[in-house]
C-alpha cells in the first residue's frame, strides 16, 4: 500500500513496489489517456464510439455486454460506463479507439515504468497508480474541468464497500476497485470536506493478495481508516 499527503509531501508505504495484478485498476490508464487527449484538441468527448462484436466482454464487471452489438453512445458515456460499473466492454471500446500503444506511451510519460499493460499480463506497482491518481487529479495535466470530471466519474461508483465504506458518509471518495482471482485492491483519492473542495485531500492505494475476498475488503477498509484517522488528527 502506500498513503501520499500532498501537503506535508509525505508518504507511507509498504511493498509500493512490488509488482500486483491491476485487474480493473487498469480502467484508470484509458481514462486519463482519453481526457489527456481531450485536452489537447484530439478528440471530443462528445465523439461517438459503436460498440462491435469484438468489444462485448460478459465475463466479470459491467452492464454493456447486454447491450445489442452496435449500440452507440459518447466518449464521455463510455468512459462512464468503464469506471462507474467497472465495464469491461467500454474498457475494450475505448482500448481500441485510443490505441493500446498510446495507452502504454501515456503511462511512459508519467513515469509509470513498472506497469504492463496486457504484454504480457496487466501488472502494475502500489506506487505507478499512486502516479496516475496524481495526473488525474492534476488541473494543468488536462484542464481544471476535464480534471474534475474524472473525479466525479470516479465518485460513487457501483462498488463503494472498499475505501469509502469506514468513512464518515461526508468524505467523497473518487476512486476505482480491482478484483482478478486472490488479488483485491482500490486505489483513490479522499477528500474529508462534504464539498469535495481540495484543502485536505490524500492519496491511498492498497492492494491484497492471497486472502479471501472477505479479509481483503475488511483489510482495505481497516487501511482506509487507519489512513484516515492519522492525516486528520
């Protein structure tokens, strides 16, 4: 796991290093490389994007494989569908609308150099998502609007029994889970104030491996608040 506090500049950590499965962790990658595009003029979010036979994807998370082939929406929409229901479908649309050698060139960019995206397995390290959060919630990284619209797509999501669960129901939570086999993880930004304004806010990423789903989730939720207790003592 590792803790980052933007305003001390400091960071706790344990095994931020070692290398997991990023399972659904990795939606995150296509979502700042769609708004890092948005940003620089080479897409809208309001493009549309057509869901083909090869996109549909029924095993694990999402709704859209119940979708008929075909069915079209926006950008903006799918990348909702990618984070809010952790949709596998939208996450192969827009892998294949972006470029998956442009997804792994934006993770290049930002120094996220331990993380494999699918060659030849997804991995990724506590401390490369912990780098990703960053450039998502950084305004000059895309814009101030496009940066708070990632923020809100990662807020109350379909899968809130992590992170935000031993929270006060105040805190807002923009974060995404992961779950592949026996590794368990979530990874978010916390922001105490009911506002959601920046002031207090803190990084966290805690990845579980080898446990049930059970003693994951409570480890998570244990790590949540452990987080949470010390940077607002």
């Amino acid at each position: 796991m590792v803790v980052f506090d933007p305003y001390s500049g400091q960071t706790a950590s344990l095994n931020a290093d070692r290398r997991f499965v990023a399972a659904s962790l990795s939606k995150l990658y296509a979502l700042l490389t769609l708004y890092r595009a948005a940003s620089q003029g080479e897409l809208s979010l309001d493009d549309e994007i057509t869901m083909g036979p090869s996109d549909v994807w029924a095993y694990g998370t999402g709704v859209l494989y119940n979708y008929p082939v075909g069915y079209t929406m926006t950008l903006r929409e799918c990348a909702e569908f990618m984070i809010q229901e952790s949709d596998n479908t939208a996450e192969l649309m827009l892998n294949r609308h972006l470029g998956e050698e442009n997804i792994e060139a934006e993770l290049h960019r930002i120094g996220a150099d331990s993380t494999r995206y699918w060659s030849p397995i997804n991995t990724t390290t506590p401390n490369d998502i912990l780098l990703v959060l960053k450039e998502i919630a950084d305004p000059s990284s895309t814009s101030p609007q496009l940066s708070a619209e990632m923020l809100e797509i990662m807020t109350n999501t379909s899968f809130e029994e992590r992170l935000p669960r031993p929270l006060p129901k105040e805190t807002r939570v923009a974060h995404k889970i992961g779950s592949y086999e026996s590794t368990f993880s979530d990874a978010g930004i916390v922001f105490p104030d009911k506002s959601g304004d920046r002031g207090q806010e803190y990084y966290i990423v805690v990845f579980s491996e080898g446990a049930t789903e059970g003693e994951a989730i409570e480890t998570i939720q244990d790590s949540s608040l452990a987080a949470y207790q010390a940077l607002l003592r």
